[in-house]
C-alpha cells in the first residue's frame, strides 16, 4: 500500500507531473529551493520530474509525488530524506502546486510521509526547516503534528541571503 492520508496518496513521479513542475515554477519561492527554475519550460520541468525519479534508487531518500487520493493527478512534491539515518534523523520537505493549495492537501501528505518515515528501522526523529514568515507551512507542520523546538539563526543560504529556520520535528510514537 503506498502512504496515504485524507485525500492524497504519496506515489512515484509519472510523465504527467510535467504538469505539477510547471505550476510550481511560477511560485516565487519554489524556484529558490529546488531545482526547478522560475516559470520552467516544459523541457525543463521533464527534466524535473527524471530528477525526483531517479533519486528513489540513490539511498538518499523518497521524493514522492503528492497525488489526489481519487483521481490520481499530482498535486505537488513531499521529500524524506536520509542522509542522516545513521544518526536516526531524517528531514522532509514539500511543495503544493499553486492550483491545488488551500484545501490542507500538504498537511495530509505530510501526515502520510511521516507514517511512512516510522517504517523505516533506526529512525527516532524527522526534522522540518521552516522560514518563519512562511505561515502556511507552519500551520502544515502543526496540523501534522510536528513541535517547534527553535530558531535556527542564519541556518541557510537561499536565494543569496542567510536565512533564520525554525526547527519543527515529530518523533517516533512510543
Ligand atoms: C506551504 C504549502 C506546502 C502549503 O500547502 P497547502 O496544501 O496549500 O496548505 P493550506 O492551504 O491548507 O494551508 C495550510 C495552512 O496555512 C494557512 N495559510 C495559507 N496561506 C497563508 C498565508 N499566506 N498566511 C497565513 N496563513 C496561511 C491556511 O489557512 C492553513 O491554515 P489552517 O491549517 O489553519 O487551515 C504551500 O503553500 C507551498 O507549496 N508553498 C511554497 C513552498 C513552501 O513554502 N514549501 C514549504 C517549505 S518549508
């Protein structure tokens, strides 16, 4: 059974999510922290998708696409990832599509991937790095029930400029 939650199902990345690539390029944030350039080509968000396709066999984590429980269309992109699972942590990350937000889909998928992240043996903890005016993350976040633990000062380079992040994480049940 692949993760679900609510109304999206976690799936791997098809030729169709050209289409999801597209949308999220127009985002002006999206473009700062993935691969994918400002309002993509569609060669370009192509080249996006192989890319989130070819790291499910790296062991460097899952990037799945966030697709509607119904219909199956991809809505956006959630990411665990693992380089830390040797030291029981792991980091996710996520993207909702322009067009599919405001209807919680990345709380749901966030709630999936965390379920998910329990199967995993060795891990205790999953870890989010959040900017603090990003609300609407925050509020995803909360709704999946990950705590706030702190502020991470100039924690990152993003679009040329050291950022603060706040450090959300959800451990292990029990
Ligand atoms: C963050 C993101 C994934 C949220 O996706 P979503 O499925 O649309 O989430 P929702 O629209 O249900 O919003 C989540 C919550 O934030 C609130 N919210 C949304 N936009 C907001 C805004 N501009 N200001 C305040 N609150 C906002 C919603 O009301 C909702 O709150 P609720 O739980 O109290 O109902 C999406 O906005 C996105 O992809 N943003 C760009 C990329 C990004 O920032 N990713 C996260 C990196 S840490």
């Amino acid at each position: 059974m692949p993760p679900a939650h609510g109304t999206v199902v976690l799936r791997e990345f098809v030729d169709a999510d050209v289409a999801v690539g597209l949308d999220l390029s127009t985002d002006p944030y999206v473009p700062l922290v993935s691969t994918l350039p400002p309002h993509a080509t569609e060669d370009r968000a192509r080249e996006w998708v192989e890319q989130n396709r070819a790291r499910w066999p790296t062991g460097k984590g899952f990037s799945f696409a966030i697709a509607d429980a119904g219909s199956g269309q991809g809505l956006g992109q959630i990411g665990l990832w693992l380089d830390e699972l040797p030291h029981g942590r792991a980091s996710a990350g996520y993207f909702v599509a322009p067009a599919a937000r405001g209807r919680g889909r990345a709380a749901d998928a966030l709630t999936a991937a965390t379920a998910f992240a329990w199967t995993i043996p060795g891990l205790a903890r999953v870890q989010l790095h959040i900017e603090p005016w990003n609300t609407a993350s925050v509020r995803t976040a909360e709704r999946a029930g990950y705590q706030r633990e702190g502020l991470l000062r100039r924690y990152m380079e993003i679009g040329g400029r050291r950022r603060d992040m706040l450090l959300f994480a959800a451990l292990r049940p029990g």
